[in-house]
C-alpha cells in the first residue's frame, strides 16, 4: 500500500474537483494534506484536503515541502505525467475570436398565465 507523502501523486474523491489529480506537497497532520494540482495543469487549486477524500497513486514526484506551483508542473512535466494528470477544465478556452461551429438555437418565448387570461 502507498502512503501519503510529499510529492505523492493522488485522484480526488470528494468535492468540486473530485476526478482530478493533484500532488501532495505538506502533510498538516494525521487527517489533513495540502495539495495542489497545479491549477493550470490539472485544475485543481492549492488547499487544505482530508486524506480520505484522496486516492494516492503509485507516482511519486521529486519535490519540496511547500513547493511552488511552478516546481510542481516541473516535476510532473520531467516525470512525463502530463497527458495522465491533465484534465479538460485545465486547458485553456478558445480563443475570443473564434466561435464554435453549433451556434445556439434561440427558444420559443412561451405564453405566461396572465397572457392567456388576457386574450380570453
């Protein structure tokens, strides 16, 4: 079995970001880790997280307790995890210029109730 440790690479469970992976990098105590993803890499944010809500992973990264968010998209880079860890919330949108190829279809205005009893 796989501890929590600095630099652990893990899978959320719980949360707005459940899915996403994130790295350790601070263990608080026997029930609190902070992680981060980074945010630009895996769309995760930099917080306080119980160790149950996470599932570790058998990937361990090389950094420092309290690393930067850029020391961790390095080491997650030179591991050759980003296609793993990357998710699609963290990528970027397209550009402002650009417009997708469906554009939306306008919904029918329904009639209200006073309406209704208007026309009668």
């Amino acid at each position: 079995m796989v501890a929590i440790e600095i630099g652990r690479v893990c899978k959320k469970l719980m949360g707005r970001e459940a899915g996403r992976y994130c790295v350790v990098i601070d263990v608080i105590d026997e029930g609190y880790t902070m992680v981060t993803g980074p945010r630009n890499v895996t769309g995760v944010k930099r917080r306080k997280c119980n160790i149950l809500h996470l599932e570790p992973t058998d990937d361990l990264l090389d950094v420092k307790k309290e690393a930067s968010d850029e020391d961790v998209s390095k080491a997650i880079a030179k591991a050759g995890l980003t296609g793993k860890v990357t998710s699609k919330a963290a990528k970027p949108e397209a550009a402002e210029g650009e417009k997708s190829a469906k554009p939306k279809a306008e919904k029918p205005k329904r009639a209200t109730r006073t309406k209704k009893k208007a026309e009668q």
